[in-house]
C-alpha cells in the first residue's frame, strides 16, 4: 500500500464521520418536526453533506480497491465511482453557490420547483461529464494508469483529461470566492429587503437583523471550504496532466480532500441557523407542542415567508 492510499484509510474517515454527523443531525430535526428540515438552508446543508459523503466513500472505495487488477470490470467501476463522485461534489457546490448568489444578490426567492430544476440539472451535468470522460478512454486505459484511477491510453486524450477536472476544481474555488464577495457586497440591500417584511419594532427588531446577517455571513463558510478542499487537487491534476507528477502536493492533496466533510461539520457546528434549529427543537420537545414558536421567538424569523422579489 502506497502512502497516498495509506493517508485516505486515515483522513477519509474523518471526513466520512462528519458528513454523517451533519446529516444524521439533519434528521434529528426533521424527526422532531418536519419544518425544521424543510427550509432552504437547511437542505442546502444537508445536500453539501451528501455531496461530502459520497466523495469520502469514492475516495475510500478506490483505496481499498487499489490492488485490482487492470482493465477489469471491478478496476473500471472504481474509476467511474470515483470520477463520479468527485464531480457530482464539484456541481453540488456549483448549485450552492448559484443558490446564495441569486438569493443575497438577485434577492430572488426560492421555490420548490426552482430547487428541483437546480438539483436535476446537477445531476445532468454531472453525468454529462462522466460521459465525456468515457469519450476521452480514461476508464478503460490501462497503459498510463496507476492503480485504479481514470487514465487513457492517449497521451493527448489524458492531458485534456488531467487539465479539464484540474480546471474544473479550481474553478469552483473561484465561483466561491466570487459568490462570497460579491454577497457580502450586496449584504446591506438583502438587509433592507428582509427588514422591510418584519412586523416587530425596536429592540426586538433589531436582534432580527443583527441574527439574520450573521446567518447570512456565516452561509459563506460553506463555499469557501472549497478553498481548503479543491486548489491543491487541481493544480495537482494539471501538473499530471503535463507529466509531472508533484509529490509535495500529492499528500497534502489527499489529507484536505479528506477533511471535508469535517470542514462541513465545523461550518455546519457554528453556523446560527444550526443553533436556532436546535433551539427551536428543544422548546419543541420541552412544551410537546409541534404548534409553538421558538421562545421569545428567535426562530420565527428564519421560518418567515421573506418576499424578496418586491424589494428589487
């Protein structure tokens, strides 16, 4: 066993554990009232878990599986699993980022229907690059390949291959950063659009606002974990695709790419909406009543119908 697959036996699991913590939380929630789970940001977090999950479990799989031989169907689906995982994670973030750049920016609310578009075409996308993946011959090559990780035969046919994931990852860095900034430039206006549909006055109010933009402040964390996760995989893979194989970059590469979903655990643990969702849980289960608001009605903000669109 080489030290890269040795490494992901370690961190893979770390970041398998918190992907499952974020999502067995989530259920915790949708158990005690289905409400809780059923808000946008709640299911946004709970889809970059699943995301995070699925990639730790490619990652894992192709580890264990490191030994197959060559050109068989066994080695063949590793490299599927594992190309398909790492890039449904990269669209599920481009989704995300979509999501708050439309919402804090556009100031356009979300429907049901809206997110069942943006997840399909998630989907979509994902498949139609595995399928170009297969047209490049990376999951059938055999000559060039180490292990079971996706690999042509054609020398020219693997550098596109190498270069375009390796693009692909940072330039969902990129779209995170951008989605950040340009958000909390745009903070102040979805302030003011949210202010606009509150009822509460003074004091009261004000804790409204100053709760709901450090929520919106914190939606960030998850974007930007991609800035921990992504870069040294994608400038790993290009260097790969041009013949160098980089082994400085290599290990760091495989321990940040399995910390992820402890990443998302961490945003997920200091996250507002989280404790408010917990908080809102727990006088749930303390007064047993599914019909009682949040004491002192700290969480009946976040569950408010904000109609965006008529503050444009």
């Amino acid at each position: 066993m080489n030290l890269a697959s040795w490494l992901n036996f370690v961190f893979q699991p770390i970041g398998m554990a918190g992907a499952i913590l974020v999502l067995l939380s989530i259920l915790t929630l949708a158990f005690i009232n289905s409400q809780l789970a059923n808000r946008m940001t709640v299911r946004l977090i709970a889809a970059i878990a699943f995301a995070d999950l699925f990639t730790h479990a490619g990652e894992y799989y192709a580890a264990s599986n490191v030994d197959l031989a060559l050109g068989t169907p066994s080695c063949t689906a590793v490299s599927v699993f594992r190309s398909f995982s790492r890039t449904f994670y990269c669209f599920t973030n481009f989704a995300i980022c979509y999501h708050l750049y439309r919402s804090l920016v556009q100031l356009k609310k979300s429907t049901w229907k809206f997110e069942v578009y943006v997840w399909i075409a998630t989907i979509a996308m994902t498949l139609i690059f595995i399928g170009i993946y297969a047209g490049l011959g990376v999951f059938s090559g055999t000559t060039r390949r180490s292990g079971c990780n996706p690999s042509s035969d054609s020398k020219v046919l693997n550098t596109v291959y190498f270069i375009l994931t390796g693009l692909i990852d940072l330039t969902v860095v990129a779209v995170g950063v951008f989605t950040t900034i340009k958000g909390r430039q745009n903070l102040n206006k979805w302030i003011n659009a949210y202010s606009a549909t509150l009822t509460e006055s003074g004091d009261h109010q004000e804790q409204l606002i100053k709760d709901r933009r450090k929520m919106a402040s914190r939606s960030f964390l998850y974007p930007l974990s991609t800035c921990i996760t992504l870069p040294l995989e994608g400038f790993f893979l290009i260097l790969n695709g041009f013949g160098i194989y980089a082994l400085g970059l290599a290990i760091p590469k495989v321990i940040t790419v399995g910390l992820s979903g402890f990443f998302t655990a961490l945003a997920f643990a200091i996250d507002p909406a989280t404790h408010q969702s917990f908080k809102s849980a727990y006088y749930q289960i303390k007064y047993n009543n599914s019909d009682k608001k949040i004491h002192d009605g700290d969480f009946s903000s976040n569950s408010r119908d904000i109609n965006l669109n008529a503050a444009q």
